[in-house]
C-alpha cells in the first residue's frame, strides 16, 4: 500500500503526463479485450492490496485518496507539490497501524 501511495503521489505531480495517461486508459477502456484485461488487473491489485494487513476501511481510505488525487489533474487541480507532500506523508502515516 505504501508503494501504492507514494507512485500515485509521484504521478500527479506531473499533471500533464496524469492528464495523457487517463486519456489514452479512457480510449483503451472502449476495447472489450483491454477492459477484461484491467479487470483482471484490477483483481490482482485488490488481492495484493488486501494481503498488505491493513484494515479494511484503512485500505478503503487510503486507497481511494491516492486514486483520487492522481486524477485531479482531468479536472484541472494541479495542486501543489508542497500539498501532494504533505499528503503523501498522511497517507503513509496511516498505513502504520498496529496489526
């Protein structure tokens, strides 16, 4: 989950490059073999995700921030890299829990 975080972190602080990636995953998705691909993908990441131990409403959290924040560029938010920072950091801390 930590590498999780700290990718998608790294990722939007390029929002030029987020902003071509998600096009180019949205013209993809429309192919039938590619959508059953990033389903199987997705699977896979959910499985190693969870095996991680956190806690399931922790990784829920954690997870849906860093995919949130890696697509705010799409919308036109490019925050800045000392917010994404900081963030990164949060997310991270939450990550260490006691199991």
């Amino acid at each position: 989950m930590r590498a999780y975080v700290r990718v998608s972190i790294e990722g939007a602080l390029d929002p030029a490059a987020s902003r071509d990636a998600l096009v180019v995953i949205a013209h993809l998705s429309t192919v039938d073999a590619v959508t059953e691909l990033a389903r199987a993908d997705a699977q896979r990441w959910q499985e190693d995700l969870r095996a991680d131990g956190l806690p399931e409403d922790v990784l829920s959290l954690v997870l849906a921030a860093a995919d949130g924040v890696s697509a705010q560029p799409v919308w036109g938010m490019e925050p800045a890299p000392e917010e994404l920072t900081r963030l990164r950091e949060h997310l991270l801390a939450l990550t260490h829990v006691d199991r």
